[in-house]
C-alpha cells in the first residue's frame, strides 16, 4: 500500500517535515517515490507548502494520507468558507 506521510528532517529540536510518497512499509525517513511539499512547524505561524493537485492525483491512485497530513490538509489546504454578507 501506498502512504502519504511525514518525513523528518531538519536538526535536532528544529523538526521540519517533507511531505512525502511512501511504501506503507517503510521506515519513516527511508526511501520515497515522491515529494509532495513541505511542512514547518516551528515558523510562526507554521509554514505549510505542498501541492494540492498531486496529493488528489495520489489519493484517486489509492494512497492513503497518515492522520498528520490528513489535519494538516483540512486545516491548511482546504478553502476556508467566506464570511457571511450581510449587514443590519
């Protein structure tokens, strides 16, 4: 199975991720098939970069985001509803 996920990088107490195409089975900074954006966590407020349309056409393929990408997609990537227009 194919996994979307978290791969850490950066140096000791100053994490930054990669978000990363992985086999399911691999170790967490082992070998990927691609690189989907980036994720920094320490910046504030948190830097979240990656590429919408390439983790879509990796999910229709089947591969299944880990609960981390899967939050930092609602909370980062999906558009946030206007606010109601409308006054008194």
């Amino acid at each position: 199975m194919v996994a979307i996920r978290l791969r850490r990088a950066g140096s000791s107490k100053r994490p930054f991720f990669r978000v990363v195409v992985t086999d399911a089975r691999a170790a967490r900074d082992s070998s990927f098939v691609e690189i989907l954006g980036h994720y920094s966590p320490r910046s504030k407020p948190a830097v979240v970069d990656v590429d919408r349309e390439r983790v879509q056409f990796w999910i229709s393929r089947g591969a299944q985001p880990s609960d981390s990408v899967r939050t930092l997609i609602a909370r980062h990537l999906t558009p946030k509803p206007a606010p109601a227009a409308g006054g008194q």
